[in-house]
C-alpha cells in the first residue's frame, strides 16, 4: 500500500536543494545577528520550523538523521531562549 505524501512534504522534494539550503542560511545568519529579543523570537521561529520539518518526515528518517536533528532542534532553542534572557 502506498503512502501519499502531505503537501509539505511534496512541495520540499520539488525544492532546489542549494536555494533551501541559501534561503535557510540566510534566516539564521539574520536571527543569530539581530539583537535581543527580535533576535530570540527569530531563533524561535526557526525553530518552529524544525520542529515542522521533523513531524513531517520522522517516519521516514534514519536514527542517525533523526539524532542529528533533535540535535539541531536543542540548540535552536538554547539559543533563541539564551536571547530572549
């Protein structure tokens, strides 16, 4: 039986994976630098995002990948929360 996928999800396999991935670095470069708290709730935010991106595709990663993104998820938010205090 074949799974559909969610339209995230669909819509993220079509992506060009070097404009993601520019795109991305581009939102964190800017939530890193901006000062204070719009600095913290911009971090949040990426975070959010991360937290989007694992539910969607959690049943298809690996163990290792889904490690090294709860990784990425704890520091998002260690350093969104570090700004915001």
């Amino acid at each position: 039986m074949q799974r559909t996928q969610r339209p995230i999800a669909a819509r993220l396999a079509r992506a060009n994976p070097t404009t993601v991935f520019l795109v991305t670095l581009v939102l964190v470069l800017v939530a890193f630098f901006t000062p204070g708290v719009v600095g913290g709730l911009l971090t949040l935010l990426l975070a959010a995002g991360v937290i989007a991106l694992l539910v969607t595709t959690w049943p298809v990663q690996t163990p290792a990948t889904r490690v090294i993104r709860l990784l990425v998820l704890t520091l998002l938010v260690t350093a969104g929360l570090a700004k915001l205090l």
